[in-house]
C-alpha cells in the first residue's frame, strides 16, 4: 500500500489544530507537531505606515530600475508630508524583492538599489520566492519589526522584465519550476495552470461553458478596473466574447486570462507603534496594523499527495464530507485543483488576527489573479466559498465594487486594482503593489491617489471621462495574497485599523 496524508485534529483551548501525519507501508509515521502548527505570534505590534509605487509598463526604457524604485519610496514619503530624505532617517533594515536577476542581468541587484536608495550603510538583504517575492519580503520586514530588532523597516520590491522578448521572459519565468523534471517537457507557467483548469472545469466546472464565460467575467472586471488605476497598464474595456476570442495560449487559457509581464517598482514602510504614531503624526496615513504569515508547496504538482482538507474558522467537516459525489473527482486534496500553502498562509492569518469568516470580516481583498482559474481556486482557499464553489463568488456579484445584478455596494470586492491581469505582474513589487492598494481603502485616499489628474498627466496616460471612484466606503480590514509558481509559496497579509481589530493582543 502506498503512502498516503491524513490529518489527526485535536483541540487545544479554542483552537483547534491539524496535525500531519504520513503514514508508509511498513507503518512508519511523520509527524508535524503542535509546535510546527501553532498560532504564529509577533513579539509586539507591527503598523503598515506607508506605501508607494511607481508607474508599471511592459517597457520603461526611459528610466532605469533604481529611478523606479526612487518614484516609489517618494511617492511613499509623500503620502506621509515627508521628504525622501526624512524619511530615511526613520530607515534602520531594508528588505529587497526581485525574482529575476536574468532580467535585469545583474546579480545581487538590490546592492545596488540600496546604495542608489542612500541607504548603505544600514543591514540589507534580497528576497526571492518567485511570485510571492513581494510578499515574502513584506513577511520578512514584519518579522524584523515584530521581533524587535528594527523599529522601522523598509521593504521594496521590483523587476525589470522588458529587456528581452515575452517569449524567453516566459522560458525565464518557468525556470522557477523543477528544472529536472518539469521544465525538460517544454512547459511554461501558463501550460502548467492550463491542466489546473482543465481539471478543476471538469470537475467543479462539470465541463459547463458557462464556467468557461465565468473566468472570462473575472478578466473583464480585472481589465476593468484597471481603467480607472493611473499606475495599471492593462487597462480595456472588454466584454466576456473578446476574452473567448482572444488568442488561445494554452487550451482553455486564452492571452487575456493571463497576467500582465510588468516593469516597476513598490514599497511599504514598516514600523513600532511609538514610531509610526510619530510618523503620521498630522498626516492622513493611519497606522494600520499588520500581520503577514505564509504557507509552501512542493513545486512538483504531481507529487502533491491526498490529504484531509485543513478546516477554516468559517469551515466543519461534514460540509466536505460529500464532496467528491457532489462533484465526481474531488476526492483528493489539494490535486491540481487547490493551492495548500494558500490554505496553510490563511490558516494562520485568520488565527492570528481573529478571523471567523473571511467574507465578513474583511471589507477588501486583493488576490494574485495570475490567471483567471487561479483567482477561482484562490476564493475557495482562502475560505470566501467552499471547495467546488468559487465561481459563485464572481456569479453573485460579491467580488464587485458595484454589484452588477443589483446596483448596490459588493459584499467583499476583490481586486479593484486591476490585480497582475489588469494592473501589472513587476513580480518582486506585485505582492506589495497589491498591499498598498488596500491600504488605500483603508486610509480613505483612493479617489486622492488614483485620480489625482496630475499623476495621469504625469505617467502619459489619459483619465476616461466615465473614470470611477473605487474607494470601498467604510474599510477596517483587509486582505492581500502572495502567491508563486503553481502554489509553492504563498503569504497572507492582513491589514486592520488599529480601532477595529477582531481580537486584543495576547
């Protein structure tokens, strides 16, 4: 008998556990214990008080990386009343994101963004988890603060993907998959999300063409919303039939299911509590509080054994118990059909901050849509809709700003920056791109950032006269998800105001 995952669950106090375990034919037992699973715990507080980006492209030739990365700690000093200069002052440790040295041809490049930064002689170091690269530094730069070591910390994310042609920028991307027994068949990322939606549409989709014409709707919204983002280069008004008409890629992916490959850069500063109160001190940026957590995954999808599904708040059981005859071939997990280290990011999350219903208790989300089936299998990862149920979330009219169906306010809008399809997928910066733009809502200064008429001018870009106010009215709490490859690494970040947390620090 082969090896196979199973889950034991225990409680301990009120929280409830998932230990796993591996059990071999000759009855030999892995297990991962208490320890590897408890809550994850900061030291102390952490506040998001800051953030910044720059203008994305697929090609900014007139400027190199670090006058990019110069926009976006400017524009983040900005947002505070500050000076660059000043600002650095506050600067004790920097993390750097950025995936690709191939493209940028340089290696340790965030050397040389630190020294452009005016930063040497302080403490550095680059981050790279591939698509999750922002949030993995954004993980980093909140561990130094919550332990402790810094006080305020710096962390910049980039990539510079327009110095070769999109096809080796493809072959490139892909080398972050197994180069031993993945890359040798050819693949490149979007053939290896194309079997994932292949089986989830034929599993949870049950081969419908209506399923194929939901994912189209998310790249429509995506595209969308990018209208109205100064920063975005994807932005179009499309319609569903002009995703299902565009170029087919890898079947039944077509080019506007996919993410955008992106130039630019983004930053967030963050900090102690006495450090950030005397930063925003007379500014309109509130500290938020933040909390960052992440998950991994075998790189090797076909090596990702059976296992029990692990619970969310908001989950039981007995919802899954019938899963696989509600939909014939869902019997295992994760499969080709969900991302675990999602599921394990937002199993911490939601312990940490006291998250019992994501749908509830966050009024803003931003996923990395780095194809339309991605952000399906994300919603039922992260618990907005059970397994087998995401495309209802787009159906519904709740990932809206507006929801289509009846005019009034979506219950959790998702993405209304355009995400990696409609805004940009700078892979380094993307994960902290898409923290800023919930922070966005949270601080009440969409409309200010993104409509700002001098930013449009100033980025080449023309404001549509139907341009819309996005603002989510009323954000306390926020969520933003970091994700690489097929699902190896994935982060979590969470942001609250500080006067409406879900529970009291430990």
């Amino acid at each position: 008998m082969g090896s196979r995952i199973i889950i034991e669950r225990y409680t301990k106090g009120q929280v409830r556990l998932a230990v796993l375990t591996t059990r071999h034919k000759r009855g030999q037992m892995i297990k991962f214990s208490q320890q590897q699973l408890k809550t994850p715990k900061f030291m102390r507080p952490v506040y998001l008080v800051t953030a910044g980006q720059s203008k994305y492209g697929r090609a900014i030739p007139e400027k190199r990386t670090e006058e990019l990365c110069i926009d976006a700690l400017t524009m983040a000093a900005e947002l505070l009343n500050l000076t660059p200069a000043e600002l650095k002052k506050y600067i004790h440790t920097c993390y750097y994101g950025h995936f690709a040295d191939h493209f940028g041809d340089q290696l340790l490049g965030e050397a040389v963004i630190h020294d452009r930064l005016g930063l040497d002689p302080l403490g550095n170091v680059g981050i790279k988890s591939g698509g999750a690269t922002g949030g993995s530094t954004l993980w980093e730069a909140a561990k130094a603060v919550a332990s402790g070591y810094s006080d305020c910390v710096l962390a910049m994310g980039w990539e510079r993907m327009d110095e070769v042609p999109t096809d080796e920028g493809n072959f490139l991307i892909a080398c972050a998959a197994d180069r031993d027994w993945e890359s040798p068949m050819g693949q490149i990322y979007t053939g290896y999300y194309a079997v994932m939606a292949q089986k989830y549409w034929q599993v949870f989709g049950k081969a419908e063409a209506s399923f194929r014409r939901t994912l189209a709707e998310i790249s429509v919204k995506h595209h969308g919303y990018a209208r109205f983002n100064p920063f975005a280069h994807g932005a179009m008004k499309i319609t569903v039939d002009d995703v299902l008409m565009s170029p087919m890629v890898a079947d039944p992916l077509r080019a506007l299911d996919a993410c955008l490959m992106s130039v630019g850069a983004a930053c967030a500063i963050l900090c102690d509590e006495d450090t950030a109160m005397e930063l925003t001190e007379n500014t309109k940026n509130k500290p938020l509080r933040i909390w960052v957590t992440a998950g991994s995954h075998t790189l090797r999808p076909a090596d990702r054994r059976t296992m029990e599904i692990p619970l969310l708040p908001n989950e039981t059981a007995d919802q899954y118990k019938k899963l696989g005859k509600e939909f014939p071939g869902a019997d295992r997990y994760p499969g080709f059909t969900g991302f675990l280290a999602a599921r394990i990011a937002a199993y911490y999350a939601y312990r940490m901050t006291g998250v019992t219903d994501p749908t509830a208790d966050f009024d803003v989300i931003e996923l990395h849509d780095a194809f339309t089936i991605s952000d399906v299998q994300t919603y039922e990862d992260i618990g907005i809709r059970p397994y087998g149920h995401g495309r209802d979330y787009v159906e519904s009219g709740d990932c809206y700003h507006t929801n289509p169906h009846t005019g009034r306010p979506g219950k959790l809008p998702s993405n209304l920056s355009g995400g990696l399809i409609g805004c940009m997928h700078a892979v380094g910066a993307s994960g902290i791109m898409q923290v800023f733009e919930i922070a966005s809502h949270l601080w009440g200064r969409w409309a200010e950032v993104h409509g700002d008429e001098k930013r449009w001018k100033e980025f080449g870009r023309e404001k549509p006269a139907d341009w819309t106010d996005l603002q989510v009215t009323g954000a306390k709490r926020a969520l933003s998800v970091s994700h690489a490859g097929v699902g190896s690494h994935v982060t979590a970040t969470v942001l609250m105001d500080p006067d409406h947390l879900l529970k009291k620090d430990a």
